[in-house]
C-alpha cells in the first residue's frame, strides 16, 4: 500500500489524489545574515509521537513558550542557543508554541490526533467499494483525512457500486460513468525492471464529467512527478497531482485520442500508462478498451477479492467541495474577467494640491512628542493645532524638543507656518532658532525635510514666519525637532508659539503608498464572522498566516462576513486578494463583490471601499490589488461578500498595505542624513545594538524619567564621532562611512541617554559620567557576544591606572566595583544598591544638588557614600586596592556570567537573555609538525586564489590580511592589539586570527611562513596553532607552535584535506606589545 497526498478527490470508478562618543576600536562588523525562520510552522502529531522544529540561522538563545494548548504538548529545548525543541504530543487537540527571538516572535500550530478509536471520539474510516481501472481493482480507504490505495490485480468483475456517491470530487463532480467501462488489461509476463525507473501510473482513466469533458485521473505515489501525452506527444509535465484538467484546445475534432501518462523520479521516466479516448459531437468523453498495458507492470498472484463494500461515512470532512457544491461552468458569460494587479477604482474625491492639511491632522503623537506642554496653565502642545492664535503651547524643557503629530492619510508638506505666541516680544528667548522637520511614512524610518539653521524670527507677537520643505515626500508622519532658541542659539529652558500652519498636497493613494501591515491582523474575530471554511484545513484563519500554499475554501451563504481584529490603530491603503492554489482547475470559485468597513470607536461599522465587479480571473495564485475609497484609522475589518461567480469560493491570501506604528517600550527612531551613509548593514547594525542593549541599561540605570523613544540623526555635518543631546544620539555620517565596522561608540551614547545626570562636577577630572558610559557599552554590548568581548590581560598597566581619563582603559576596574560590591535582592524582595548603583542613585534622586566627582577629595557626598559602602575613604583608594589584587591574583576577571547582579537584567519583555562568555585563558591543540630543514618556497601554492572570510582586525586596507596570502612578498599583514575587531578567538588565549577559505576541498601536507624578519626588524610571530575544517564547523588541530623565532620556516602537518584554515596568533611579536606582521602564507602538497 502506498500513502497519498492529504487532500483527496473521489471520482466514479477511481479515487485520484490532488496535492525575514569617541571611537573605541575593539568593535565588530556586523554581517548581513540569512533569514530566522521556523523549519516548520504546521505540525501534525499522533498521541505519544515527537517532532523536532528548529528556528534557523539565529545567533543568540531563543525563548520557547507553549501559549495555547499546555496540556496537549509538552516541548524541551536543545542545543547550545535554546533554538531547537523537541514537541511531544499528549493528548487529542491543537496548540501554538511561540519562540521570541530578539523581539521577534514566530509561532509553530501543532494538531495531536488521537491513535486508536474510542467510543466517545472515534477514528472514522471509510472504505470505497473497489473500483475497476485499467484491469487493477482500486480501493480507498479513508482514515483522518489520509488515504491509502491498494492495487491487486483484476481476477473477478468488481463488485457492485457503492450507493451513494463518495463525498469528495473535483470542483465540478462527473454526475455519470463513461460510456464504456474499461475492460482488463492482458496478463504479460514480467521482465528485468531497471531499478532506477518508476513504475507506470495505475488507474489512468477518464473521470470528467458534461462542465468538465476532459479531466483525467490516476493513483498517485509520493516523490514522483507525471508527464500527459496526447497521442504519444508530450503536452504537459511535471505534475505533482494525480489528475489533470486538459485543455479543449486539443481536441477539436471528433474521433479517437490515445491518452497515455507517465511517471518520472530522478530523471528517469516511467513506462506508459494508456487509454483510448473518444470525442463525440457534445464533447462528452467516452472510454473504451486500454490499450496493451505497461511492459513492466509485473504480475502478481491475486488475492480474494471483496464481496461487499461497506459504506460508513467519514467524520472528518474533505478537503474539496462536497458533490453538491458544484461552482458554476467556466464559460458562464456572468463572470467579467480582469487581468491582476491594481484594479481601476473610482476618483479619489480628497485629492487636492496646496491646501490647508490642517483638517487632515489626525492628532498630537503624545508617544514621540518629548512634552505635553504646560497642561496646568492650558498650554499644551494640541494649542498648536487648534487654529485660536490666542492659544499657544508652552514648556519649561530644554531644547531639544519634540513636537509630533500623524495625518489622517498621506499628505506631501510643502511649506509650514511658525505663528508665535501673544507675549512672544516679552519672552525672546522662547522663539525657535534652528530646527528640523521630519517625515514619515511608518514613523520609525525618518527623512528630513526642512533643516533651519537660523530662522530669523523677530520675536513679533502673533507674528507668522513661513517655511518651505526642500524636500517634497509623501507621508503620515511629521516631526519638529526644535534644537535650540532665542537669538543667540543657546540652549535656554523654554519653548512657545502660538500656531503651526501646514500647506501642501493630499496624495492619491497607489499600490506603493505604504508598508505591508499584515502582521498586525490580530486574529480573527470568530463571534462576528459568519463565513467558515469547508473544513478544519482551509479555515478562515488561513487568509492571514503568511503562506500562500494555505487558504480559505467556503461555501458559507452569501451575504457573509469576515471580521478581523490589529493589533492596534493602522491606517489601511490598499489590500490585495489572493486566489488558491488550484483555481484554474475549479472555475468560479472566485468572489465578485463586497463591501469592506472599518471600525475606530468599537461600535460604529464605516464603509471604506465597494467592489461591485471584481472580474477574478480563473488562475492559480492571482494577485487583484483595490484601492480603499475612504482612507482612516481602524483597529477592526470586515468584508462583507455580497455576491459570488459561481456556489463557493477560495482564497489564499489577503494582504494589507498600509501604516501602522508598532507600541513599544523602547523605540530607536532613525532621522537625518541616513541615506549618505554608505556603510552597508550600519542602520541593521545600530537599530539590533539599541534593541539588545538599551532595554538593560535602562532597567539598571534609569527611574522612569529619561527617554525610551532615542532619536538616531545620522548628521554629514557633525566633524566628530557622536554625541548625545537629551533624547537624541547624533553620529557623523564620515565617521560611519570611513569606519564601517565600528559601532562600539553607539553603545556608550546609548549609556549617556539614560544617565541624563546634568548634576556632576568635578574639581579635579570630570571622570565619572564618561568612565560610566565605557562601562554600559563593555558590559551590554562587548561581554553580550563572543566575537565582540574585549580581552585584557591583568598585567596590561592601562587597565590599572589610566589617569582617570574620560576614555582610559577603565573597563576592568568598573566591573571590580560590580564584582565586590553587587547590587543584591534578598528572598522578600529587598534590594539593597551597591556602589555604581547607589552612585548612580545619588545623582538620579537629587537632580537639584551638584555633586563632585573628584575621586581623592574624601570630604565630598560623593566620597562618604563610597567610604559608607567599600570601607575605603575614596574612589583612589579603593582603586589602589583593586590594582593590588590585580598583581596578586586575586581578583580576575573572566566575564560576567558569575556576576550575582544580573538578576537586574535578566528575563526583560521582549528581550533574550544573555549568555555571557568566558575567557578561559590560552587553549589550543598537542598535534605539533615537523619543522623542515630547509624551507619550501616552490611549487604549486594552494592558497593562490583563496579568500579572506574573517580575521581580528587590520591597522588599514594596505596591511589587510588579504596580504598574507596574495602571492606578494612585500606585501603584509599587519594589526595591532588596537584593531583587533573581531575576538572570536581571544577569549582562547589567541591575540590574532585569520579564517581561509581554499574555495574547496584540497589535500596539502606543507605550509611556510614568511614571518616579520623576513623584511623588518620588529619581533617575530613566535605561537601559533594552524586548524583545518571540511565544513567550516567542526575544526582539527593539526599544528601548534611556540618559540619559534625563524624569518621563513615550513612544517610538514602530514596529509590533510580540508577546505578550510584558521591561523591562531598567541603570540604575535616575541613577547612585544601585540603587534602582528607577517608577509607570506603559503600552502603545499608535496
């Protein structure tokens, strides 16, 4: 018995089977990386079995959570990153498994079905009497929607017919019996098969009916594909289902076709299967006699045939329309056909140039405003919009500040109004000076459209200054960021005005305007929809899951509707209508009008779009995109069909395009001169580090009152590295176009935006706020991965007395103070600060009292709050202390994955746990070569032609590692302990490394080394480890050195075939300051 394909169809006499600061230099590239996805988003299980699902390409653990059905799975997680689960089914039902993986979730729907029938949810089987094909009697049985055919071969006529008609068929079910029925196949003594060749389809026949004259159908076998011939001349292949709907084009004249059908698998291709096939007048098909059957269809001993086929009807319904729910003939002159695409929509009756947008404002976007005004005193920031110049908006903050709104629909500003406020000749100081204007369309990618350096305003009062937009975009989003104010461009606490006028175009909205906003359909709301899909597999919940190969199959009475719900508010564009994956094969099963609503208030239905004649083609996976007549905000859909083509209808996927601002906690919004940055991946690199770092900084140390909305100004004028102002992060364009692998610095910004401190002095140097801000980003960021942790040794001097400079080599003494004076919680709940919290306590709970960071003054707050927690008078002592444990060993640090504070920052909403690494110290392999007496500097090099796929670092593109092996003598490696960007190897002891790609696998037994003094006189590389690997994965130690001190030397490593090397530096310059040269790395096989 062989196992077909879920979805079936029952046709008389046979069953056919259908089928996403300053520079600090030791920070990573980000590379672009594939896709995380679900290795399976649909599981189906028996009680008591297993599956495996895995979420791939992630670098980080993953957090697996049974959401919906606890008690009929249970999960356990695998592997190194939590990213593979073992799901077991427990009992009968369904359930969702929801991994979150940075911020991300993605979810896996299980169905557990019950092994053996029980009297109160019995298995259902039916048996189908069996059926005479081609001389091979064919059985169905159907158990939970899996079928299984038996062939035997024909010995006795069949039995009689069932009595009714089995319930599944194609679209349009044949409603008789060819004429002639088909006699037996003659008995042919069986050949040699050729093992690599399939065997010949069985039960070829006819199966179509008046509205379907020429549809075909045989048993089909998994893993194989068919061909259809038409008098031996091939007219389609590759067809994954056991039947096929031919076109009437072949047979335009009446008389006799032969119809033969092949199997093919691995290239090889099955002897025919054949029939002879008659066209009358009426285009009725009628079989007669099969012609002499397949040569290789052996002959079996036949077994007894059944003498009564049971009839008992299946519990589980088909897959495919009932017998009844035939859709209407194909050429049914109703159905206006269109072609996909954008469907022609009547005038949008908004459309304007150079209006007023006021009316169009849909409200003050609270969420990314940085101020709500002076609500007490009634001048808040909604003044601003409300067209009363006796009104004005006033704050006592400090520049910058924020003022956002959103559009009720997309708008090109073209210039704005600045109306200042009644006493705006009293208060000069409160007049905007320079600003900048931003646009949206998703309010989170960011354009600047007006950048005003001094707007020349005169301080009149009511006076009204008008601007234009340089740039022209089409957007729903807007926002002013005032820099600062007054004549003088201070920052001077306080900000008004009046009125803010806006002019410009409502756009017309095309298939373009927007984002794709389908992942924030909720669900659907099963008490209002009225639909419902033909069965369990082809529900109304498929429209939404994001897989095409799914869908909505129904025959729900019309009118009916489909209501879903978001996620939150969204402004809706567009939507696009997918058909099904079969609809040329079951014509009509298309919709042909509707009425789509919105919902905003939770009570009143608004009608947004009509589609009288929609014109849906009869094609497989058809994309019909409409234009919504009335453009606003909803948080509910529903379509409500009024009228279909034919009795059902199917669809696979409706897609939603518009706008919609996912509500966040944390939100790093990108403004400014993004699109002159050419560093490729930087924004990914940026936007992943604000996600994975910012939520722990800010749970460590901030209280609530700092900014969880970051601005990111990419700014092609700011000459420096980056700075931080109140809400925003500025970085220079030319600093990430020149350094493209560095964004270490981010991480210290993002320490500063949620220090806000504004209270600390110093009468010696001002170390504290800086020194902090190193350490936010060395342990949220730098010890967060294994390839970006910063490796020190403890007899590095800097790490001991860096003076303390605002950018010294602190790192290690912060994370002594974490060490020995943690931040505790006891079993009650209590927490009691330690030092760099109570520190960080200090300046947060007194913003109005300056304090003085001095760390030798033992006289300050600052000091006593110290003495009061360490015993030790001042920070210098205690860092006299730290540097003696230092030298004594005993304090070292090895990472934070022991530190008993990271309950602080662990199990955050939305944010994976990290798992710290751990420097272990030098490791390496015991395999040693053997030197050569003379070196090998001939012959053919293996590594001419290789790659470069990563190394620590290089001091500039001259002394890249591609130097080492490029054939060129005088050219080098070179790299300092300074470039080291990429530690994938450090936390093992090596200082350097280079990863070699051979481009593929080679065998070699020799390497030579043309060390530093083969050309200068600086130290030579002195240790190393050479390591081999076929898949990039799992690697071999096939050579360690040490103390070798020769300018070119060769090894004899035996044979090795590998594709790929690692050269691993321990010591890179004899004992010298960490600075590797070397200027030849050769490969042979001698």
């Amino acid at each position: 018995m062989k196992k077909l394909q879920s979805r079936i169809l029952a046709i008389v006499l046979v069953i056919a089977v259908a089928g996403a600061y300053m520079p600090i230099s030791e920070v990573p590239t980000y590379a672009a990386t594939k896709k995380v996805k679900l290795s399976k988003k649909k599981v189906r299980l028996k009680v008591g079995k297993k599956k495996t699902i895995k979420l791939k390409n992630v670098r980080k653990k993953v957090k697996w959570k049974v959401v919906k059905g606890k008690k009929v799975v249970s999960i356990k997680k695998k592997g190194k990153l939590k990213n593979k689960i073992v799901i077991k089914a427990k009992k009968a039902g369904k359930a969702v498994i929801k991994a979150t993986y940075k911020k991300k979730k993605y979810k896996v729907k299980v169905t557990v079905k019950n092994n053996k029938q029980t009297s109160g949810n019995a298995q259902t089987s039916t048996t189908v009497a069996p059926t005479t094909a081609n001389g091979v009697v064919v059985t169905t049985k159907v158990v939970e929607s899996k079928t299984e055919i038996t062939t035997e071969t024909l010995t006795a006529a069949p039995t009689e017919a069932p009595t009714e008609a089995p319930t599944k068929a194609p679209t349009v079910a044949p409603t008789e019996a060819p004429t002639v029925a088909p006699t037996e196949a003659p008995t042919v003594a069986p050949t040699t098969a050729d093992p690599n060749k399939p065997a010949a389809p069985i039960g070829l026949t006819s199966a179509g009916s008046k509205d379907l004259p020429f549809y075909f159908a045989w048993a089909m076998t998994e893993g194989v594909t068919y061909n259809f011939y038409i008098n031996d001349t091939k007219i389609e292949s590759g067809i994954v289902a056991g039947f096929y709907n031919c076109d009437s084009k072949y047979f335009t004249t009446v008389g006799d076709y032969k119809i033969s059908v092949t199997a093919e698998k691995n290239g090889y291709e099955s002897d025919k299967a054949t029939i002879d096939f008659k066209v009358t007048k009426d285009n009725v098909a009628t079989t007669v006699a099969p012609t002499e059957a397949s040569t290789e269809a052996p002959t079996v001993a036949p077994t007894e045939a059944s003498t009564e086929a049971p009839t008992v009807t299946p519990t589980d319904a088909p897959t495919e329309a009932p017998t009844e729910a035939t859709t209407k003939a194909p050429e049914d002159a109703s159905h206006v056909v269109k072609n996909p695409g954008v469907q022609e929509e009547a005038a949008d009756s908004q459309v304007a140039s150079d209006i007023s947008l006021t009316p169009y404002l849909d409200g003050i976007d609270d969420k990314l405003s940085s101020t709500k005004g002076n609500t007490s005193n009634n001048e808040g920031i909604e003044n601003l919009f409300d067209n009363n110049v006796n009104t004005k908006f006033f704050t006592n903050d400090a520049p910058a500040i924020n003022i956002a709104w959103k559009m009720k629909r997309a708008v090109t500003l073209k210039s704005y109004t600045f109306v200042l406020a009644g006493d705006a000749s009293t208060y000069k100081h409160r007049d905007p000076h320079s600003w900048a204007v931003y646009a949206s369309m998703d309010g989170e990618n960011w354009t600047t459209v007006s950048d005003i350096d001094n707007g020349g305003i005169t301080h009149t009062n009511n006076g009204e200054y008008t601007f234009n937009c340089t740039t022209k975009m089409s957007a729903q989003y807007f926002m002013i960021i005032i820099k600062n104010s007054g004549d003088d461009g201070k920052l001077y606490y306080g900000s008004q005005m009046s009125e803010i006028y806006l002019k410009g175009d409502v756009d017309r909205i095309t298939e373009s305007r927007g984002s794709d906003i389908t992942d924030q359909v909720s669900g659907i709301d099963t008490g209002a929809t009225t639909i419902n899909g033909f069965n369990s597999n082809e529900g109304v919940e498929n429209i939404f899951d994001g897989n095409r190969a799914t869908k909505l199959y129904s025959t729900s009475k019309i009118p009916g509707n489909i209501v879903w719900k978001m996620k939150q508010n969204t402004t809706l564009y567009s939507y696009t209508i997918t058909t099904a994956n079969d609809n040329s094969k079951y014509p009509n099963r298309t919709i042909k009008a509707w009425k789509l609503y919105g919902l905003a208030d939770g009570k009143n239905w608004e009608l947004i779009d009509t589609v009288n004649e929609s014109g849906m083609a009869d094609q497989d996976y058809a994309d019909y995109t409409y234009l919504v007549d009335k453009i606003g905000t909803y948080t509910q859909y529903k379509m409500e069909i009024t009228e279909l083509y034919g009795n059902s209808f199917q669809i696979s996927d409706i897609t939603l395009r518009g706008n919609s601002v996912t509500d966040s906690e944390f939100k790093a919004l990108f403004v400014g001169d993004w699109d002159k940055v050419t560093a490729k991946g930087y924004k990914e690199a940026l936007y992943n580090a604000f996600y994975e770092v910012y939520p722990r900084q800010y749970k460590r140390w901030g209280t609530g009152s700092e900014p969880k909305k970051i601005f990111v100004r990419a700014d092609k004028g700011e000459k420096g590295v980056a700075y931080t102002s109140g809400s925003s992060i500025v970085i220079s364009v030319d600093w990430m176009n020149n350094n493209p692998r560095e964004i270490g610095y981010f991480t210290h910004e993002l320490t500063h935006a949620v220090q806000q401190y504004g209270n600390v002095s110093s009468s010696s140097k001002a170390w504290w706020v800086e020194n902090m801000a190193n350490y936010g980003g060395f342990r949220y960021y730098h010890w967060a991965h294994e390839d970006t942790a910063q490796i020190y040794y403890a007899n590095d001097t800097s790490l001991q007395d860096w003076g303390y400079e605002a950018y010294g080599n602190n790192k290690w003494f912060f994370s002594y103070m974490d060490s020995k004076y943690p931040t505790t919680k006891d079993s009650n709940g209590n927490v009691k600060y330690g030092l760099i919290d109570s520190l960080n306590h200090l300046l947060k709970d007194n913003k109005g009292t300056r304090y003085d960071d001095n760390p030798y003054d033992t006289s300050t707050p600052w000091n006593q709050l110290v003495k009061k927690i360490t015993g030790y008078d001042c920070i210098e002592s205690l860092r006299l202390h730290y540097v003696e444990e230092l030298k004594n060993g005993t304090w070292k640090f090895t990472g934070f994955g022991n530190y008993s504070d990271n309950w602080i920052t662990t199990d955050l909403p939305g944010v994976p746990n990290i798992d710290y690494p751990a420097f272990v110290g030098k490791k390496h392999g015991n395999t040693t070569g053997t030197k050569l007496s003379s070196a090998v500097t001939s012959g053919t090099n293996l590594l001419s032609g290789a790659t470069i796929i990563s190394e620590s670092g290089y001091t500039k593109d001259g002394e890249s590692s591609s130097k080492l092996i490029d054939g060129d003598l005088s050219t080098k490696w070179c790299a300092t302990s300074g470039n080291v960007v990429n530690q994938a190897y450090a936390l093992s002891g090596a200082q350097h490394f280079v990863k070699i790609d051979l481009g593929s696998t080679k065998t070699f037994n020799t390497y030579t080394l043309y060390n530093t003094q083969s050309k200068e006189g600086f130290g030579n590389t002195t240790e190393w480890e050479v390591l081999v690997s076929n898949d990039g994965k799992e690697w071999k130690s096939v050579d360690y050195q040490v103390n070798q001190n020769d300018a070119i030397s060769s090894f004899d490593i035996g044979k090795q075939t590998a594709r790929y090397i690692v050269f691993k530096i321990f010591n890179s310059d004899n004992g010298g300051v960490g600075t590797v040269r070397l200027y030849e790395l050769q490969l042979y096989n001698r």
